[in-house]
C-alpha cells in the first residue's frame, strides 16, 4: 500500500476520518511501571516504551536508557532482548506491521467476505494507520534501523500484506494465492500505500478540493480490481 493543506485543514481531514465507524480508535500503548515487571514481560514493556516515545519524539529522539525509564527498569535490562537501539526499533517495527494486519482484518470482517466493500475496509484501515501512528508507520517501511533482521521484518510484512491478498483470492474465487491474486493486489497496495504518505506528508492540499478519503479508497477499489469470473456453467 508506495504509496494527507494548510495545518488546519489537515486537521479537518483527521477528523473526518476518525468519524468513520470502521475508524480504529487512537490508543497509547500500556507501558507497565516497575512495580509490574518481570522477566516474562520485559520485552513487551521495552517495546511498547519504545513505541510511546517514537510517536513523541520520532526514532532518533530518545535513547534506550529513556525506554527503560517509561517501562521502569534498570538500563541493562534490555540487553537481555535487544543488542542495540537499532534491535528495539525493528521490534517496534514488527509488532506495527503484525498490528496492522489486525487492523485490516478487523475492518475486512465488518463487510461481507471477498466483496469491493471488504477490500476497500482494509484499505481504509492502512490509511488510518498510518495517520495515528505516523513515525512507527514510517519506520515499518524503512530499511536504515533495520539492517540486521531485515528478513525478520519482510516476513512480518507479508503476513500483514497476505491480509489483502486473502481477500483479493475470496473476491476472484480463487483457492489460494495465485499469480492473477497478486496481480491485482498490488495496485491496491500501492493506491493506499502511497495515499498514506501524502496524508501524513500534508501532501492532499495540492488538489485545491476536499479529499474524501473512504470514497477515494473505495473508488479506487472498484477501479482497479478486475471483473469477477462468472460463475461456473452460466
């Protein structure tokens, strides 16, 4: 999904979304204090620390030993997990990418399977990802913090991307996830890809109209999706 003009107006654009039903609400991770630490969690209190401060301060605006203040714990205790900082941003980069995937297909499961509609809610859902948690959106996509488990993150990923590829095969019939699936899943992707950045980059002012997101997503949708196979022995 290479793809939002003035600041007021981008503000305007957020509300309306968030307006939708199928909006996901905005929610700061829980990070637990030390009182509720403990080995077992140490990794998802780092994470979700991590997380917290990248959408306060951006990747490069906080160090681990600021993590490890918000989740409570000693500044050597990540090291038991994560050999760096770079090693924390691409957990945090994974665990957006997996939350993404429950994103879509939540929104997907709100709309009969494999239709126009089911598919434009998980375009939606990428969309409105990316406008609440705008620097861990970015930092999914980027390769420069995450060079020595960037296999790990690609697989995440395609989990995460098999969501719309799941709903593409429903829509065409098909049992798996074929050639002709792929084909008409990535112009999708990079409709709402590349509609993502222009959201979070303020970019949407250059149309000189109002830009109805969901009616765009779901223009696009019907436009680029081919033509349902007729059904067998019409």
């Amino acid at each position: 999904m290479l793809l939002l003009l003035t600041y007021v107006r981008r503000i305007n654009f957020r509300k309306r979304l968030t307006s939708k039903k199928s909006d996901q609400p905005m929610t700061k991770p829980k990070v637990q204090k030390k009182s509720g630490y403990h080995h077992g969690n140490l990794r998802g209190q780092l994470t979700a620390a991590a997380r917290q401060l990248i959408e306060e301060q951006g990747p490069d605006g906080f160090s681990m030993s600021d993590a490890c203040r918000l989740a409570g714990v000693s500044t050597a205790a990540p090291y038991r997990h994560f050999k760096s900082k770079e090693d924390l941003l691409t957990e945090v980069a994974m665990d957006g990418l997996a939350r993404l995937g429950a994103d879509m297909e939540k929104n997907a499961s709100g709309y009969p399977r494999g239709t126009v509609e089911s598919i434009a809610a998980i375009g939606r859902a990428y969309v409105q990802f990316a406008i609440r948690e705008q620097h861990t959106f970015r930092l999914m996509f980027s390769t420069k913090s995450h060079a020595g488990r960037i296999e790990e993150l690609k697989s995440v990923g395609r989990n995460s991307y098999g969501v719309l590829l799941q709903e593409v095969a429903r829509y065409l019939g098909e049992d798996g996830i074929t050639e002709e699936v792929m084909r008409a899943s990535f112009p999708l992707w990079t409709q709402v890809h590349g509609l993502s950045f222009l959201a979070i980059d303020g970019k949407l002012d250059v149309t000189d109209f109002p830009v109805d997101i969901d009616q765009s997503i779901l223009l696009a949708s019907e436009r680029l999706l081919p033509p349902r196979p007729a059904p067998q022995g019409s």
